[in-house]
C-alpha cells in the first residue's frame, strides 16, 4: 500500500501539491515513485517558466520508464529543487520530502479540482 500523506491534495496524474500561501509545493506521491521503480533522472524546468494547469513540466526517467509530470496548478515557477539533478533517487527515498517544483499559483480556484488523500487513496490502488 502507498503512503499519501493528509493534508496534501493530488493529481490524478499522481502529483502532490501542498499549499503555501500563494505557493504550491508540487512533487510525486509515493504510489508514482513505487511504479517507476529506481528513478535515474529528473528533467526539471526553469525559475521563471509558466505553466498552464495540466500542462507537462518535466519528467521522471526509471530504468523501466518515462513518466512526464503535470502541473496540478497554474501558474510560475518560483523554485526548483537542484538537488534532484545530481540525486534523482531523493525522490525513491522520500517523495514527500523531496519536492520538485514550486509554483506561485495564478488561481488558486484550480486547487478545487485536486482530490484529497480519501479521494486520491482511490484510484491510487
């Protein structure tokens, strides 16, 4: 069984966000990480990139495959975590800790449509 985290909202593409004020914290849950397997790189945008909600920002690659990561928000990347280019597993060890994006949303009104951790524990299965 995966870890979701209470609290937290999520994607149906298995992205996790949390929200900081106007900031969202956005990585990949744990059941994502589990079926990647031993993630060996991490493609990560630019501060300053925008994204549109559901629109690919980057992309995990495994020694089983390549999954694109989708922005569960709209909106400005404010950070990037630099760690995951040297260390993609990070992201194997603890998905939670190791975020990869941070975005100052441009509506926070979009948060309505991500699931809970009930809701995403559903279809995470």
């Amino acid at each position: 069984m995966s870890k979701i985290i209470e609290g937290l909202l999520y994607s149906e593409s298995h992205e996790w966000v949390k929200v900081d004020g106007d900031v969202a914290v956005i990585g990949v849950s744990d059941f994502a990480q589990a079926e990647m397997g031993d993630i060996t790189y991490v493609d990560l945008p630019e501060e300053g990139d925008e994204f549109s909600k559901e629109e690919d920002f980057g992309a995990l690659e495994s020694v089983k495959a390549s999954s694109e990561l989708y922005s569960p928000v709209s909106g400005k990347v404010v950070a990037v975590n630099a760690a995951l280019e040297d260390a993609p597993e990070l992201i194997n060890a603890d998905p939670y800790a190791n975020w990869i994006i941070k975005i100052e949303m441009s509506d926070k009104a979009e948060l309505d449509t991500l699931l809970n951790a009930a809701a995403y524990a559903e279809i995470a299965k």
